[in-house]
C-alpha cells in the first residue's frame, strides 16, 4: 500500500467519485463523540491561521486522521472512482460540513466562498451524463442505507436523519461563530482557505495484492469502534463480489433491514452492551455452531465456521434474514399463552441463554415440529429455568446447558420436545439438575421466598399463580405485568412484615408468634396489589384489610385463595375461613398455591403425559 498526507484540494478539489461500498455500515457519528470534535479542531486551526496572518506567521497544517482507498475496476463516464476501504465516517462528515459552510456563505452571499465550497461539493457537469447518472454530482457517495437521505440533505431538503441533524448542527456553530466577528466575511475566507490548505489526511492506496478485508478489520473510524455485525457484513459482501454475485440484489433482498436503526440500537444482555444485531448474530451463530464464544470473538468465530463450512455466501444472507425475522417474531410476541408467558419470565430474569433453542426450534417450523411440541419444549425450559430460580440454584452452567439442548433437538427435529425434555431430565449435579416435584414444593411451602429470593422472581411466581385461577369466566383472563418491575402490581404481604403492631399472636402459641418473622415471607402469606393500594394497607389490622382488599381487589389471587377458602381447603378446621388470619391460613394457603406451581412449571412426568397432537387432528 502507498501512503501520502495530501490536503482537501487534493481530495475534494479535482473531480473525483469516492464510494462507499454497499457492504459497509451506515453512517453512525454523532454530535457527542464526533462532530463537536471536528468542528473544535477546524475551529481551533481557522483562529490560529487568523493571528498567524496578523503576525505574518507560517501555520502548521492541522491532521484530521486517515482514509483507505481501494482501486476500482470501473469507472464512472469520466469521473476518476475510488472505493473507500476506511474513513468513510470521516469523508462522509467533511462533505457535511463543507455543504453547512456553503449554506452560512450563501446566507452572507459571499459568492466567493459559495464558489470554491462548489468545488470541494460538486463535480463538473460536463463530466458525466446528468439525466442517467444525477448522482454523479457527488465527491462521496455514501453507502446505500444512506444514500437517500444524503441526496435530499445535499438537494437543500430537510433531512431528518442523522445526516440531517449534523448539517444542523454545523450550520448552527458556523453561524454563532462568523457572527462573533465585526466582519463575518473576513471570517469565511479564512474558514475557506484554511479548508483548502491547512487541513490534511493521510491517504493509504491499497495495491494490486493488498487484503482490503484485512484492512477494514484492524482500522476503525475515530472515536467509533466497528461492530462485529459490520464485520460480518464486510466479509459477506466481498466474499460474494469476488464470486461475482450481483451484490446490490443480496443487499436489497437480505440485508438492507439489519441496516435500520432497529437493528443498531444498543441492548445489554449480562453486563455487555452490544447492538441487538450483535446480540441476534451472537445468538445465531451459537445455535449453528454450538460452541462457547466471548462476545469480543464472535466476527472470529464467525468467519471460522463460514471457512469450515464452505456455505454457499447467498444460503448465509436467506438464512440470516430468515432467522432475523424468526427473533423478530420472539420478540414482540404477545404476552399471553405459555409462550409469551415464558418469553416474558425470560425478560424480567434477564436470561438469555435459551435464545439458541428456541431459534432452532422456531426455526424448524409447524410442518417439521408442530405448534403442540414447540409449546411443549418451552414449557419443559420454562418449568427447568423457573424451578431452579425458585430454588435459588446457580444459572452459571446455562450456556453449556442450552447448547446441549440444541445438539440434543437437532438431532431429532421432529420430536425436538421429546429430545429436549430428555436431556434436561437427565442433567445431573448441582449447576444443571432440574428440581423434582418435591423439591420445588418444599421450598414453596416453607421457605420465606420473599427474603430468600430476588423480588423479581417471587412477582413472576405470584402472577404465574393468578394465571393458573383464572378461568374462560373471568373478567379479565390476563393478569396484568410489566417488564418493568413496579410498573403493574406489587407485592404484599397480607400478615405485615411488623406484625406485631396490630397481630396479636394466636393464644394458644407457646412461641408467642416467634416463628412469625420468617413464616410472613412464604408464599402462602403473599399477594399482588396496586402500587397505589400497597402503601395504604400498611400495618392495618386484618378486619380492616380485609375490607380495603375485598373494595379494591379483583385478583383471583386474592378472592380466591385469601379472603375465601382455596378449593380443597377442609373449612371445617377453620370455622368461618375470613374471620382471621394466622399461621394455620398461611400454611394452607401456602400448600395449596404450590400444587397450583407445580402444575404450572411441570415435571418430567407430567409434560410427556401431554398430548402432542391437536384433538381434531387426531380424531
């Protein structure tokens, strides 16, 4: 490669095309990392060119970074075209600055400077076919995600992306700061001049045997790392361009959406904050390849698995698009039903380690696994990751886990449940074992939850279980949730934390109610309420909490289990059920809410006793 540091006459003054290839990644600087930075630098070299014209001074140029040219083996009606490599952000900006400060000249009508700020925007006419190529005009032409709203930008239309917001932002500081002046238009031609020839890059030409895709790894834009997807998408489209596919199709029919903002917005999963496109290639790519990879791995990876699979470049780009919409699906789909009840679960957890599976599975389709055994998949993961959250048992193992699964369900796609519910009941130690019916009851019905567990998982638990007592009848069939914890309902305890306020101790407790302190944690102690009634029950008694909860409740939660006996209940033992509320309420309660969890969040046992073919099919 050749290397030379030019100024912007060199680059912009002579009539040139640079293209930004198709494969690279939209245009992503902003205000807070990018443009305030460039503009500080260009401002700073303008007023140091001033007072060195005063003191009759030589200034040194000022270096705005580097670019990477690739030879292009077109050309473009007479226009010289070059591929940009690297710098694309860079290029793309100055263009964008340079248009802000012919639109502050105009304003001043310093014809002048309109006229050389031309120059560095716009090639000659004469060079090229107008009416067949308009876009030609343009020195950049940025890449094609981006290509609609930089020629409305640059046509003197508002533009209301992010290229339209930098010329904004430019044209707003260049104002403020040629208005600081007496004579703004002295001001501008030193503005202009010094863009002509005191601002310099540094140009890397590739030749004839340099690696371009190389390059574009190990250089990224400033202040902008490049994303693995960018990565992955670079490898793509030039492995298919050097097999002569017509990549403009590829681009429009697969990947054009992965360059929305949808597909770019920032999301944590653990403590790593990645693009979702990085997260669904992450995702993707471990259901594939079924392998253990860091996040800082996965273009490497990636391109390990294309090199060893030697799949068709076009197969790659239909199955990620098929797959993308498959996440896209898991997604938003609805919150009710044992699917979108799990895919929640998973959200307020914030486990993600089942992604894999459930794209494979979603993946195969209903004519390969029917609605009836994906269903009864996910209930198997559903009852594994919420039992063992229950227990409170470690989730550090559930990489490995779901990779097994995966391998286990890829071998039998067609009775993926079966293999699914298999391997898990055949997971074995204390970081994988999936919790008997005893054990989860057990814990259920004696452990304080409250105290013991995150706040989250005992909410999914309680609204889980007023699900279970709703029926066609009820009004309202959805119990009401939230992602966001807090948002919906709350928890509360129906015997007060500070119980001793208003809650004598039952007469014939030895203890005088010392075991109390722990049993008003239990589940069977525990309900749901509005955020706006949890604060007015406080410590008030039972007699008047009984009341406000019968006014202001409409949970079957609550009316069918608390302030009435829950079915099977012996009342006899407890005379009039809603008379008072002590230990022996608690510990039924407690004993009946988990025979109801334990049917929610399945065993072995009970999900292959589920029928795996829909009744009018099966007649």
């Amino acid at each position: 490669m050749r290397a030379d540091t030019v100024d912007l006459r060199r680059i912009f003054g002579k009539d040139v095309r640079y293209t930004v290839p198709l494969f690279q990644r939209p245009y992503v600087w902003t205000m807070g990392e990018n443009w305030a930075a460039l503009w500080e630098d260009i401002r700073r070299t303008v007023e140091h060119f001033e007072r060195a014209q005063e003191n009759d001074e030589t200034v040194p140029p000022h270096f705005l970074g580097a670019v990477v040219f690739d030879q292009t083996p077109y050309l473009s009606s007479n226009l010289e075209t070059r591929q940009v490599i690297d710098g694309q952000q860079r290029l793309t900006t100055l263009q964008l600055f340079l248009y802000a400060a012919r639109l502050s000249a105009t304003a001043l009508n310093h014809k002048k400077s309109v006229r050389l700020l031309s120059k560095f925007l716009e090639n000659d006419r004469d060079l090229f076919d107008a009416d067949k190529s308009p876009d030609h005009l343009y020195k950049v032409w940025p890449t094609n995600a981006d290509r609609e709203e930089f020629r409305s930008v640059m046509l003197g239309q508002e533009g209301t992306g992010r290229l339209g917001e930098a010329v904004a932002y430019f044209r707003q500081e260049l104002d403020g700061w040629l208005a600081e002046v007496p004579v703004p238009e002295d001001r501008l031609d030193a503005l202009v001049q010094t863009l002509r020839e005191q601002l310099r890059l540094v140009i890397i030409d590739l030749e004839e045997h340099d690696d371009a895709q190389v390059v574009f790894e190990t250089l990224n834009s400033r202040g902008t790392p490049l994303e693995h997807a960018d990565l992955v998408k670079n490898l793509l489209f030039r492995e298919a361009e050097h097999a002569g596919a017509d990549v403009e199709r590829l681009y429009l029919t697969y990947w054009a959406p992965f360059d929305q903002s949808q597909w770019r917005t920032e999301q944590t999963t653990g403590r790593i904050t990645r693009s979702r496109l990085d997260v669904f290639l992450t995702y993707w790519l471990t259901m594939r390849t079924r392998r253990e990879f860091t996040a800082s791995a996965l273009f490497k990876e990636f391109e390990r698995w294309l090199r060893a699979e030697n799949v068709p470049t076009e197969d790659v780009f239909a199955e990620l698009a098929r797959y993308a919409e498959i996440y896209d699906r898991i997604d938003k789909h609805p919150l009710d039903g044992s699917e979108g009840r799990f895919l929640y679960r998973l959200k307020v957890m914030q486990t993600s380690t089942p992604m894999p599976l459930l794209l494979f599975l979603y993946g195969l389709g209903d004519k390969v696994l029917p609605p009836l055994r994906r269903r009864r998949a996910i209930r198997a993961m559903d009852s594994y990751l919420v039992r063992r959250a229950i227990l409170n048992l470690s989730n550090r193992d559930y990489n490995h886990v779901f990779r097994d699964l995966v391998a286990a369900a890829s071998k039998q796609p067609e009775t993926a449940d079966e293999a699914v519910i298999t391997a898990l009941a055949g997971m074995q130690g204390h970081h994988r074992q999936w919790p008997t019916d005893i054990d989860f009851t057990t814990v259920l019905e004696q452990d304080p939850l409250y105290t013991r567990l995150y706040r989250h998982r005992v909410r999914i638990l309680l609204e889980a279980l007023e699900d279970a007592l709703r029926t066609d009848h009820t009004e309202q069939l959805t119990v009401p949730v939230g992602v966001d914890l807090g948002s919906k309902l709350t928890i509360e305890h129906v015997m007060p934390q500070s119980w001793r306020d208003n809650w004598p101790p039952l007469e014939d407790d030895p203890d005088e109610g010392s075991g109390r302190d722990e049993l008003v944690h239990s589940l069977g102690n525990l309900t749901l309420v509005t955020a706006r009634l949890n604060p007015a029950l406080g410590n008030m008694a039972w007699e008047d909490k009984r009341k406000w909860l019968g006014e202001h409740s409409l949970l079957r939660l609550t009316h069918g289990t608390l302030l009435n006996a829950p079915a099977g209940a012996h009342i006899s033992a407890f005379g009039d059920w809603s008379s008072s509320w002590d230990e022996h309420r608690i510990h039924a309660r407690g004993a009946y809410l988990a025979s109801l969890a334990v049917h929610i969040w399945p065993s072995e046992a009970e999900l292959r006793a589920m029928p795996v073919v829909d009744s009018v099919e099966g007649a």
